[in-house]
C-alpha cells in the first residue's frame, strides 16, 4: 500500500479516479490472496467476477434471515437475476467486491461502490452465519480499504442497523478513526481509509498469522 491514492485514469472534477472510457480494467487476479480465520482455517480471497453468479445466488440462499436483513434491510430470500448482474458484474475501479471462498464454496463477500464523482465510497458487507465472529469481515475491510485507496478512494461510508454491534467492532477494530452518526435505528459510519500507524499495525498482525496457518497446512499435509 502506498501513502497517497494512486491515479489510475483521467481525473475527475473532484480528483477522484472513476472508470471511463478509456479504463476498462481487466481481471485483477493479483489482488487474490490467501487469509486466515481467528480461528486460523485458511480460506482464498480473490476479486469477484461475473461467473461468480451461481456461487452467489448459493450463497445468499444459505444465509440465515437475519444476516439477509441485516445487510440489505429487508427480508431478501432471493436474488433477483438483475441483482446477481449488479453484484457480480463490476468494473473494478469504481465498483469492485471480494469474495472469500473455501473450495468451490463463497463464504463472505465484501465491496465497494464509489458514490459517483467523490472520493467516497460505501461499502458493505455480508460473511456466511457459520463464519461470523472469526475475523473475516475485518480482512475483508483490510482489502477493500487497500484497493479503494490505490484507486483514488479517501473515505469509506457504510450504514448498519443501530444494534449491529459486529459490523461497528469490525470498523472500530480496523485502527481507522470511525466517526458514527445515528439516525434512529440506522448508524452511518464514515471514516477515512489512509493508512495509518494503527490499521498498519493491526493489518501486519494478521499477515504474520497467515504465514502460520500456511505452513501448519503443509506441516500436516
Ligand atoms: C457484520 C459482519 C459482516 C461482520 O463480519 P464478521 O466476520 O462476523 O466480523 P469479524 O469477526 O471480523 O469481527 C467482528 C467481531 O470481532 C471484533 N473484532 C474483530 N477483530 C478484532 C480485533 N482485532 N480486535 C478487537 N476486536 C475485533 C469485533 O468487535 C466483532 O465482535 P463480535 O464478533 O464478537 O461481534 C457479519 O457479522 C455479517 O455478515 N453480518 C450480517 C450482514 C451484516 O450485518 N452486514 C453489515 C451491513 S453492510
């Protein structure tokens, strides 16, 4: 991660990064990598892409009614096919999402949409129910907050249930300072992604773990 966004296409009125004609980026396959639970399985992060459509759809329809209502605010059983497009077709530039999977199995997405023409994005996130409270949301906000900030990205905004303690102990755990605004039953959480010496740190810490799970994994082999 480098200090200051990197632009990677013409620069918008707001000196923000946006895609645009002449910046169809192709697959970023670099950006896969392998990530370890707090309870150490190791699982295979990566960019989604538009084949992800039937892992997707499988995915959603395993969550439990909560998790749907907790991330899309309402009761969501199915995906529409035009929302599997939505999700799974990005540009990766000012839309991108991670996936993270074990196997042939999507365990959690994460992602990122520019609000158009800002340096703003917002994000959100959903981790299978038999995932939950093991550390991949907060890898997956590791993730999304390098690429955004690669991208011209400065400042990430999601809104979550005022009672969804896990999704503000994520952000709070990442080492940004989150400023949060309640509305009633919604909070906002805005905060800037520049890396600091916090996020460094607490990023760092998880690196060193995946190093271990990787080599217990050929210990055992
Ligand atoms: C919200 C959600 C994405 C969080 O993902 P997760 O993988 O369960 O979260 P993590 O395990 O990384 O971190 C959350 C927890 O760890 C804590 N945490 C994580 N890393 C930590 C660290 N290094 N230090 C301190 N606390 C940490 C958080 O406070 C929180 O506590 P909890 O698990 O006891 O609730 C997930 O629960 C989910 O998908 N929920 C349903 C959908 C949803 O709510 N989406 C959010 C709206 S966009």
């Amino acid at each position: 991660m480098t200090d200051s966004p990197r632009k990677l296409t013409s620069t918008s009125p707001s000196n923000g990064v946006h895609a645009d004609q002449w910046s169809i980026r192709p697959y970023p396959s670099n950006l896969a990598s392998d990530v370890v639970t707090g309870p150490g399985v190791l699982l295979h992060l990566r960019p989604i892409r538009s084949q992800d459509a039937a892992l997707l759809v499988r995915f959603h329809e395993g969550l439990s009614p909560d998790s749907v209502y907790r991330r899309y605010f309402s009761v969501h059983p199915h995906l529409s096919d035009s929302e599997v497009r939505h999700l799974t077709q990005v540009d990766y530039v000012d839309r991108f999402a991670f996936v993270v999977e074990t196997g042939d199995t999507l365990v959690a997405v994460g992602r990122f949409d520019r609000i158009p023409e800002t340096t703003e994005a917002e994000v959100a996130f959903i981790v299978a129910d038999e995932y939950q409270h093991q550390g991949v949301g907060l890898l997956l906000l590791d993730h999304l907050a390098d690429e955004a900030w690669s991208l011209g990205i400065t400042t990430f905004t999601a809104e979550t249930q005022a009672d969804n303690r896990s999704m503000m102990g994520v952000f709070e755990a990442s080492g940004f300072a989150v400023n949060a605004r309640f509305d009633e039953e919604v909070i906002t959480a805005r905060f800037s992604i520049q890396p600091t010496d916090e996020s460094r740190a607490s990023r760092g810490r998880r690196t060193v773990r995946v190093e271990g799970a990787r080599r217990a994994r050929s210990d055992g082999a």
